[in-house]
C-alpha cells in the first residue's frame, strides 16, 4: 500500500471514529469524594455518583412534635457511624409531618464525623448492587436513601433492593444503611383479591396467600420501621410559631397569625410540618 493509500485509509477512519464518539455517551466524571452527599445519577446503562454542591440543610431541633421518631433515628445513625449494629430504615405515614427531613437532618448533624448521604431514585433502585460495590472500599460510613419509595408488580428494583437489605449470597458492607420513607407501609399495593388465596383450615387457622407473604417479606427486611401521624391543631400551630420565630417575627405578630394559619391548613387539607412552613414563609414575607 503506498503512502497517499494509507493516509487516505487513516483519515477515513478518524472520521469514522468520530461519528462513533458523538454517538456514545460521554465518560462520567470522577467521583469526587470530599462531599458530603451524592445523587445517583444514569446516562445510557452508565452510572456514577454525582456530588451535592448545595445541600438543603435542616437541622434536628428544626423538627417539632416528632420526639420518638427522632430519637430512635438519631441513635440507630450514631451505632452506624460508631460501628456498632445498626438496622435499615422504613419510615412510613402522614405526608409532610417530617420523615425525608429526619434523614437530611441526620447528615446535618453527623457529616463532619464520616457521615455520607447517597441520594437514589426509585426509577434506579436495580443499581443498588452496583452502588454497594463501589462504596464498598471506602471509609465513610453510607446512608443510601430513597425517598417516596413504592412498587408495582415486576418491578425490577424491588428484587435489588430485597437482595441488599438481606438475603443476597455477597454481603452488603458494613458501611452502608438504607433509610427509605413511603406512603405504604408494606411498599407495594394491597389488594381484596389477593386475600381469596387464603386456606381455611378445619382448626380455624388462617394462613395468608403466597401473594401477601411476599410483599411483606420486603418490609419486613428494614430492622426499623418508624410510623409518622398527623398533627393535632395544637401542634400545627406550634410549628408554624417556631418557623415564624426563626423569620424574625415578634411575639404579638405570631400571635396575629394564629386564625390565617388555621385558614391556610384548611385550605389545604393537611396541618402538617411542610404545611406550616410554607405558612411561615409566606406570613413572614408579608408582615415580618
């Protein structure tokens, strides 16, 4: 082959190469481990952890009239971060009274000592295999978390996630937890017809249909299972007083506020924390 032959069969293939690199999606970037909290994030059937760079913080004492519940996540979150036995976490219950908060408060209070939040979305729980893999090596100590989490039938994240949170053959690590919140306590719909596959037996005894025990046996992998309720009146209002405190107001305008507040909830149809707060922006903005 003579020399304008190979120059020309080179720069028909450089050409080639490049049609092929703007077709293929690009590299993801370099992990960046120095932040505190991640997103999992997907291009193509690639996936990587993409840094926080603004993380909304909330603190511990930001939250009201959920005593118990902070209580029990803090002390499961310090045996973590300490080493000791610690359990997985479904918190389930009222809409905004305060369940994705306690996580976000958790890496508040605990990012300085190793603490590090990984942000997944329901759509990609079937990546958590590979999560765990590349965490692994690491020496922080990892909550993955999963907000709004549910499934419908065939789900394929369902099955990754039964497997991390027990029963897989490879271990999880001792460095990662999964703190999920949901709207349904056994994290997929139930079903009438699905107690038709009970068997009544001659002594009485009811025995559950396979289809039951198998949307149980998911939340019942989590070790802790933590339920929220709705507010009283009395406590609604509480919240909204502590936020309008932290925007500034006087005694005498949170006073004034009380009968626009019980307005505002009802409005909506829920006295919850979020609720409350969105009630105190704006009365703040207004009268502050």
């Amino acid at each position: 082959m003579t020399a304008p032959d190979l120059t020309s069969l080179i720069g028909r293939a450089e050409r080639v190469l490049a049609q092929l690199e703007a077709w293929l999606p690009p590299a993801p970037p370099d992990i960046d481990w120095s932040a505190h909290a991640f997103r999992w994030r997907k291009r193509g059937a690639r996936g990587w952890l993409d840094a926080v760079r603004h993380i909304s913080t909330i603190h511990v004492e930001d939250l009201q009239h959920i005593e118990r519940q902070k209580a029990i996540i803090d002390r499961n979150t310090r045996h973590f971060l300490h080493k000791k036995p610690a359990n997985n976490v479904l918190m389930t219950g009222a809409r905004g009274t305060g369940k994705s908060s306690l996580v976000k408060a958790m890496l508040a209070a605990y990012g300085d000592q190793g603490l590090r939040l990984i942000e997944v979305d329901k759509s990609d729980m079937a990546d958590l295999g590979d999560i765990v893999d590349l965490i692994a090596p690491r020496p922080e100590r990892f909550i993955i978390f999963c907000d709004d989490l549910s499934f419908e039938e065939g789900e394929a994240g369902y099955k990754a996630l039964k497997s991390v949170l027990d029963g897989s053959v490879s271990a999880s690590g001792d460095n990662v937890l999964i703190y999920a919140t949901s709207n349904r306590r056994h994290l997929m719909p139930e079903y009438m017809s699905e107690n038709l596959g009970a068997k009544h037996q001659s002594d009485g005894e009811i025995h559950p249909g396979e289809t039951v025990e198998e949307k149980i046996s998911l939340s019942e992998r989590f070790g802790l299972w933590l339920s929220f309720y709705p507010f009283k009146q009395d406590d609604y209002l509480d919240i909204v007083n502590y936020w309008l405190d932290q925007h500034g107001c006087s005694s005498k305008n949170i006073q004034e506020s009380r009968t626009e507040a019980l307005q505002w909830a009802l409005e909506r149809g829920s006295r919850s924390g979020r609720v409350a707060r969105q009630f105190a922006r704006d009365w703040a903005a207004r009268h502050a």
